[in-house]
C-alpha cells in the first residue's frame, strides 16, 4: 500500500489549479438572475413630470439600454457622458431609472453632467430596483426589441466595456430582424 | 533616511535568509558539516535586520512620515499614537513584515532552544524555514515594499481603518500570525524527518513542543479575533464563518489533529507518516489563508486590498513549498517504518486516531464550504454563496463525536483500556453530565431544546470526565501531577466550558430591533432597559453619537451602557461601537442603529447568555496548552546530550526503549 | 472598479435612510422568528459577506423590509428565497438548497468521513491484539501505571531495557 503517498499532492494539484482559476474571476461581480429573461415590469412616474408614467412598454419594440443610476453615486457622474457616447453611436435610446434618489437632486443633476437619457423613471423607494436585481448604483442593462434582458454591465461602463462588449452587442440585435 | 535603512535591511535579511537555508543544505548533501554551521549565524543575522526593518517602518509610522506611501495610507496626524503602532500590521505590506518578522523570531528561537539537537537536524530545520523566508522576502521585495515613497509627501495621510481601530487590533493580528508561522517549525521538522528518514520518538519530543506552542499563540489569536468581532462589529456574533476567519480555523483545526497524532507517535511508534503528513498540512493551510487573505479570490469583511498579482505569486509559492515538500513526501514516507503494534479500538491511540478523523474531516468541511463557491464558479454551476447556516449544519454532526471521544481522553489507556474500566470510571461523570444537561438550559435560559440539552451535556461531560480523572489520580495522596497532564485536563476544561457557551448563546438568546426614543424602555431577559438619550462627543479623529442606556432588574440599575456610533473624519464611515452588559452568564448587547426622525433612533438589544463561556474555552485551552508545554519533560534533557543516533533503533522506531515520559 | 466596491462599502453605511426598525413590529412572535432566522440567512449583495440581518446598508434595510412584509403577507420562507433568487441569484442564499450544484458541497464532508471511518477500521482489524492474555495486556496495565507515575515509569523503563 504505497500509492496512497500520492493522495496529498494530486489534493494540492487540484486546489491550485482551482485557486489559480479564481485568481482570473472578480468575485464580486454577478452575472444577472435575469440574462434572457423578460424585462421585470414597472409603472414609474417620470423624472419630467410625475403625472406621466412610463411603463415596461417603453421597452417592446425597439433595442434599449436601461441605466439605473442616482445624484447621490458618484461613479455615475463619469458614466454619463459614456452613456451619451452609446446613444450616439448605436442611436440606441436609454431608460434612465433614478433609483432612491430625491427629485430636485435628481433634475439638478441632469443640467450639471447632461442628459443621455430619452426618459428617466423615478424610482425613489428602490422597489423596482429590487425586482431588477439592482445591487448598486450604476447598473446598465442591455434590452432587446421583445423587452428580453440580455446584457448587463455592473459598476461604472468602463472605455473597454463600452468597445468591446457594449457597442457590438447594440448593433448585433439591432441588425437581428 | 530611516525608511531607505528599513529597505536596506530587508534586502540583507533576504541575503541572510538565502545563507541560511542554501549553506547547510549543501553541506548536508556534501557531506560537510562546516557548512552546515553558517545555520544558525544566519538565522539571528536575519532576525535582526528583519528587526531593524520593523522598527523602521514603526518609527516612519511613529513620526508620521507620510512620505513613505504605506505610511500615508494606513495612518493620519490625529489617530493615537499605539493605533498609529498597530497600523504597522493594518494593511498588506506591513503585516506582511510581521508575518516574516515572526517567522525569523521562530527561527531564532529554534537556534536558541535547539542546540541539544544533532547539528545536521537543527540545521536542516533552519534551512527549511529559511527557505519559507526567502519565498516571503523576495514576494515582499518585489511586489510589496512597505518602505516606498513619494514625493510629495502628502501633508496628511489617510486613516487607518476605523474597523482595526480598537486594542483588539493591537494584539490580535501578532498572535495570530505567531500561530501561523509557529506551524513552520513543525513543518521544518517534517522535511528534516522527511531527509533524514527519521522519525522515531526522539523527533516526535522535538516537534511536540515547537507544535504546542505555535497552536497556543493560534489558539489565543483566533479567541481574541472573536471576541474583537463581538465588540466591534456590533451584530452580537462571535464568529461569523467568513473566509478570513475560515483561514485561521483550518490550520487550527489539523494542528489540534497534530498534537493528538505526536503524541501516538511518540508513544507507539505509529503513525509516523501520518504525523508528518499532518505537520506538512498545518502548515500548508497557514499558507493558504495567507492567500485567501490578500488574493481577493473570495469576499470576506477582513480581505485586505486586492492584487491579482499578488494573489498569483502567493499561490506560486504555495504550490512550490507544499508540492515539493508532497513529493519529498511521496517518495520518502513509505520508508518510514509502519509499527507492528497492534492498535485497539478501545485504546488511547484507537481513541486518538477517531480524534485525529474527525478533526481532519472538519477541517476538510471548512475547506470545501469556503472554496466551493470558486468550484461552482469553475464548473460552470453558478455564482453561489455558502455561508454560516451551511457550516453550522455540516459542523455540529462531524464535532459533536469529537466532544464525546474527549470525555474519554484521559481514562482510555495506551494499548488496551477493559471496557469495565471505563464504566466504573465513566458512569459517575456521564449520568451528572445528562443531569447538568437537562438542567442547566432549562434554568438559565428556560429551555429543553434539544441542541441545548444535547450540547450542555457534551460539554459537561468533557469538563466532568477531566476532572474525574484529576480526582482519581489525587485522591489520598498528595501526588503532584505532571504539567502535562494538569495542561491537557485544562485544555478539555476548556472545550467542555466552549461548547457549553455555544450551545447556549445560539438561539436562546433573543433580539430585539426597534424603535427607541429617549425615556422609552423595553424589557429582554428580565432585565428593563431604558434608553436615557444621545450626547455628541468628541474623540481624537472622530466624533462619536454616544447613547445612554439604563438596565434594570426590578427596582436595582443594574448598569449604565454607552453603545456609541462613531464618524470618522477623515474615511467619513460611521462604526459602531456596541454597548455591552458583560456577566458571567450573559450579556445585555444593545448597539445603535440608525438616527430617526424625531429623535428616535432604530435600537438592536440582543441578549447573549453564557457567551463569556465561548472565550473563557478559548483561553482555558490556550492556558492548559502552555502548561503542557511548560512540563519539565521538554526541558530536562536539555543538559544531557542528544539521543544516541543509532541507524537501526531509529528504523525500528520504537519508542519504549527510550526512558522517557 | 476597487474603488467602485469601496464606495459602495461607504454607502453601506452612510446613507442608511429607510427605517430599519420599523420593519420588524407589528410582528407575531412566531413571524419575529422566521424574520430573524430568514434575514440571517439572506446575503447582503453591496457588503463585503454579511448578511441582510447584519448590514447597516439601504439595499440591505429594503430587503429586510421585503421580507417583512412578505412574512406578514403569509408568504413562506420557501417562497420569499424564491423570490430572491429569480431577481438576484443563488448568490443570495447562504444556505444553499441540495440540488444539482451543491450535492458534492452537502455530501463532501460526510463522505470523507466516511472513506476515513473505512480505512481507520480496516487498519484496527488488521492490527488486532494477538491475544489478551499475552504481553500487550500487561503492557497496557504497565503502561497505565507508568502514565501516573513518571518516576515509576523511569525505573520500570531501565528494567526493561536491563531486560532486553
């Protein structure tokens, strides 16, 4: 009975290659429960006038972004002025969803750091947030023309996200009849 | 200046360290023994430029140099000057220096502690640890310099963590890491047994003590780590099966199995390869916590900043030291002579190796829970999160056995115990453990849940079981008892008084979370507990919202508590700073929440019975550790020379011939 | 991105707006029970690993709130970890279900036990006493004398080796 001496190094051969596995994974960013799932619904009040509402029907019809974002986060701030990027180059409109956030903040904000959105929902107890899976603020999720999610980017866009993942994503289901 | 000699130092400790384990390992293999002598010159050389280091990067910290970057981050004009001292180990580098520090302390104590051991033993001990050294200096030097400056030099740094600010702080991190490190001296043993191809009784009286110690310093660590969570972190927890706690509990966990399988080894001559298998792994798992701690590869509360580049070089060396020691393994241990002896169910070492299964299979549990979300990950399962109601599931089945083998410990003989030996010593302690069992839960806590019962009982009859044996062995004549012996029966205490506190602060405990406002009170335990009102007050860096509580019993104030929010100034994050009722048979817990309109404030009062009896265990094992490490067995032979080193009595491995114990 | 999870962290605590002692009256004692044992059980997803029971953050606090009101709703806590895994994941659970996925993280350490308890039985048969009447039985009663007795044990030992 000699092989057994072999037992402890094959344990160590895989936990390395293991660890080494998760050494590549940011722990900390989840892919989203809802990947090609429908788009949760919601019936908001406007930013713009709280008598309008915006509905998951926003979302049929066309290829959209849905950016979930807030005055109070920081990170949001850089990420506008990528957001308007997007827009511009996709033509692809973005739902803004004010997420926890207090009005004449939230409008004060848009004049200071511009406004990518075509309509910003107002969130303001977060609950569609939960139904989203919004963990934190800025969230982006990527919504094709028959309201299904099918990309999500969490944090702040970065310039390599934007490029590599973001666009092409965009333009794919935009050309997809 | 004084940072570039910290730098300087660290760089000719990473050449003492090289010296130190390169020169005797040529003169082992050579053949020449001058060489071999270079060893233990080395190891203090290195210590003390290790010592020149910390006391450099203490001194860049003591007058505030924000020049040097580690400074800046982790320290600030306004903290006070021992938290200043404790920043030194509050973040990656600088606990990376005491981390090495230590092992160069372990080193140096080998030295001094050792010089009864044949030259080529110590200074293969010496090598190897050396060795470990060097794997640390150079991932220091190259990837973590604490020493680095800049220029500018910013006119104040940023503060160090309002978490770590606490004395908590101060000496939990040293201990631990002294427990951690102290494993590479059992580890050293292992290799040098492993080169050698002995292992036989004498080695097995080297390691012991070397094991004990280190698991001592592991022991108080991890208990004083727990108890700075219950005062810290404000949710009345004490241990919370994060990562970084996980980390720590593994190695524990197989150093336990370590202590229990040297001392079969010592006696028996058995299980040789097991133990060095078992000192290998200790070690193995102090190095793996050390990754899981600064890799980022997990979340944790206490991860330190996160660098995959770190994390790949750790893991480098993880796989270096541990694969080559596997192999040196793999192929010298078969070599070890298996005992003859034949080993019986109903016997010490029977007792001991169920001992050894079920702590290396807990430890394994604690492996699996904390890698597995990285495993599902990896097989393309998911993102998924294991947290304490796993462990808390698959650890009570796999430690409750354990409880009952301790009761056990101390009547069950070497060889062969008669089975009516243990009854008419057993019965006494198991019927007044059910009794203490049923009864104590009941009216303390007023319950008969059966994990109370079941858990008062366990825990009794590991503290009743220990002191029948005490009784016996006294009774009638003024017998003084070997250390060792008092040491391991405090050390059983302990677990008994541990798993007591466990059994009973879970659950039974109740919490309340509401609405308070000033000159409301509510009632918990018996106990009435008024909430006064709020006062500002201003600390050295922070300004704190402190609350006033006033616990009665009937008419009689029992205390005043002060749970206290604190805002930092310069990191703008808000601590809590819970206020604690502390008795022997629980505590009143109450902590701040969040600041309501009207001047209510959202109040947590937890009650938290017998959970003094958690770190009591804790200390009673640590405290029954260091009396066994203080028995005169250890130290005596000191003068004589070492063992007579015959090839063939240490190939038979027996441990009988020696007049030892 | 660090820097994102820092902030977040600093969110965790700071803006603590919503009422998070508000959420728990109005509750059973029974419902209490569930409330607690059920947020204990819930990750907070902003936190560096702790649960909704434990976080002084907002995301953490609505939760909690969720949970309430499904409690006082009638819901069971079967359907409210349902509800939360379809919006965030199994990430939330820290005690995960048995299924597909976690069958080796809930068996794992029971079999080891097991292959353990195995070899360590096959190694005691193999090692059986040869006979009870013979020297080991007096060594054990030696050995059991000797271990109280250090001195004892010293002296017996140099007869022993005499012996030999």
């Amino acid at each position: 009975m000699r092989w057994p001496v072999v037992i402890p190094g094959l344990v160590l051969i895989g936990l390395v290659a293991m660890l080494g596995y998760g050494l590549t994974r940011q722990p900390s960013i989840l892919p989203s429960a809802l990947l090609d799932r429908p788009a949760p619904a919601f019936n908001l009040p406007t930013l713009a006038n709280p008598d309008r509402h915006v509905t998951t029907q926003a979302l049929q019809g066309q290829v959209s972004l849905v950016n979930v974002w807030a005055s109070w986060c920081v990170a949001c701030r850089a990420e506008s002025s990528r957001v308007a990027e997007i827009t511009q180059r996709t033509g692809v409109p973005v739902i803004g969803l004010n997420y926890k956030d207090k009005r004449p903040d939230a409008t004060r904000w848009l004049t200071v750091f511009g406004n990518p959105f075509s309509v910003v929902a107002v969130d303001a107890s977060g609950r569609v947030g939960i139904d989203w899976g919004v963990a934190g603020v800025p969230e982006t999720f990527v919504v094709d023309r028959q309201g299904v999610i099918r990309y999500k980017v969490v944090g702040a866009i970065t310039e390599q996200q934007m490029n590599q993942r973001l666009i092409p994503i965009l333009n794919k289901l935009k050309s997809a009849s | 200046m004084i940072p570039e000699l910290g730098h300087l130092a660290l760089v000719l400790a990473l050449m003492m360290a090289l010296v130190q384990s390169l020169w005797p390992l040529y003169g082992l293999a050579a053949g020449r023994p001058i060489y071999m002598r270079l060893a233990a010159p080395a190891a203090l050389g290195q210590f003390l430029m290790l010592g020149v280091a910390f006391a450099a990067l203490a001194w860049a910290f003591y007058v505030n140099d924000f020049s040097v970057v580690y400074v800046a981050d982790n320290s600030n004009t306004n903290l006070p000057w021992f938290y200043r001292l404790g920043a030194v180990w509050g973040a990656h580098e600088g606990s990376l220096l005491l981390w090495m520090t230590e092992l160069a302390a372990w080193s140096l104590a080998v030295v001094l502690a050792s010089r009864s051991l044949p030259r080529e033993v110590s200074s293969c001990v010496l090598a190897v640890m050396g060795l470990v050294s060097v794997g640390f200096l150079v991932f220091t030097l190259a990837t973590s310099n604490p020493f680095t400056r800049q220029f500018p030099a910013p006119g104040q740094g940023r503060d160090l963590n309002p978490l770590l600010q606490d004395p908590g702080l101060v000496f939990h991190p040293p201990m631990l890491y002294m427990g951690y490190v102290g494993f590479s001296v059992a580890f050293a043993f292992a290799i040098t047994a492993l080169i050698t191809g002995r292992v036989d009784s004498a080695w097995t009286r080297w390691t012991r003590p070397w094991t004990l110690a280190a698991w001592v310093f592991l022991t108080i660590g991890i208990t004083l780590g727990s108890w700075w969570a219950y005062n810290e972190l404000g949710w009345g927890g004490w241990w919370f099966w994060d990562p970084v706690e996980n980390a720590s509990f593994m190695p524990w966990l197989v150093g336990t199995a370590l202590i229990h399988s040297l001392a079969v080894t010592e006696k028996r001559g058995i299980f040789q390869s097991w133990t060095v298998l078992l000192a290998i792994t200790a070690f193995a798992l102090s190095l793996l916590g050390t990754f899981l701690v600064r890799s980022g590869v997990l979340i944790s509360v206490h991860a330190f900043a996160t660098d995959p580049a770190r994390g790949v070089y750790i893991l480098g060396l993880l796989a270096g030291v541990v694969g080559g020691s596997l192999l040196l393994y793999a192929w010298r241990a078969p070599r070890f002579a298996t005992g003859t002896e034949p080993v019986a169910v109903l016997s010490r070492e029977g007792l001991l190796l169920l001992n050894n299964i079920f702590l290396v299979v807990a430890a394994a549990a604690v492996l699996i829970g904390t890698l597995y979300p990285i495993l599902a990950d990896g097989l393309g399962l998911g993102r998924l999160s294991v947290g304490p109601p796993y462990f808390n599931k698959v650890f009570l089945p796999l430690t409750a056995p354990l409880v009952l083998l301790v009761g056990g410990a101390a009547t069950m003989a070497w060889k062969r115990t008669r089975p009516v030996v243990l009854t008419s010593r057993l019965w006494l302690p198991a019927i007044l453990a059910v009794l203490v069992g049923v009864g104590l839960p009941l009216f303390t806590v007023g319950t008969h849940a059966v994990v109370a019962v079941a858990g008062c009982a366990l825990g009794s009859w590991a503290i009743l079981a220990a002191f029948e044996d005490i009784v016996r062995r006294t009774r009638g004549r003024r017998l003084k008892l070997p250390r060792q012996i008092i040491g391991m029966t405090l050390a059983h205490v302990g677990v008994g008084v541990f798993v007591i506190g466990v059994s009973l602060v879970s659950g039974f405990g109740g919490e309340r979370d509401i609405r308070m406002r000033p000159g409301q009170s509510l009632t918990i335990a018996g106990h009435n507990v008024t909430f006064n009102g709020i006062t500002a007050q201003q600390g050295p860096n922070y300004v704190a919202q402190v609350g006033t509580f006033t616990l009665r019993q009937g008419d009689r104030v029992v205390s005043r508590i002060h749970p206290a929010k604190r805002r930092y100034d310069d990191s703008d994050a808000v601590m809590t700073e819970s206020g604690i009722d502390r008795d022997v048979f629980g505590d009143i817990y109450v902590s701040l929440g969040d600041s309501l309109e009207d001047g209510a404030w959202s109040v947590r009062v937890y009650n938290r019975p017998f959970v003094r009896w958690i770190w009591a265990g804790g200390f009673l094992a640590a405290l029954g550790g260091l009396l066994a490490l203080s028995d005169k067995r250890y130290w005596r032979r000191r003068r004589r020379r070492h063992e007579p080193h015959d090839p063939a009595a240490a190939a038979r491995g027996h441990a009988r011939r020696e007049p030892a114990v | 991105m660090p820097r994102f999870w820092l902030y977040l962290l600093g969110l965790c605590v700071l803006a603590a707006l919503s009422a998070s002692g508000a959420t728990a009256r109005d509750m059973s004692d029974a419902q209490l029970l569930r409330y607690h044992n059920l947020t204990a059980q819930l990750r907070c997803l902003i936190c560096q690993n702790r649960s909704i029971a434990e976080s002084d953050a907002p995301l953490a606090a609505d939760l909690r709130a969720l949970v309430a009101t499904q409690i006082k709703a009638g819901r069971s806590d079967r359907e409210i970890k349902q509800y939360l895994v379809d919006r965030y994941g199994a990430w939330v659970l820290y005690d995960p279900p048995f299924n597909y996925a976690t069958w080796l993280l809930w068996l794992g350490p029971f079999v080891l036990l097991l292959i353990a308890l195995a070899i360590a039985l096959n190694m005691l048969r193999k090692r059986r006493p040869r006979s009870p009447h013979g020297r080991p039985l007096d060594r054990a009663r030696l050995a059991a004398v000797l271990d109280e007795n250090p001195d004892e044990r010293t002296r017996q030992a140099a007869r022993d080796r005499d012996a030999q």
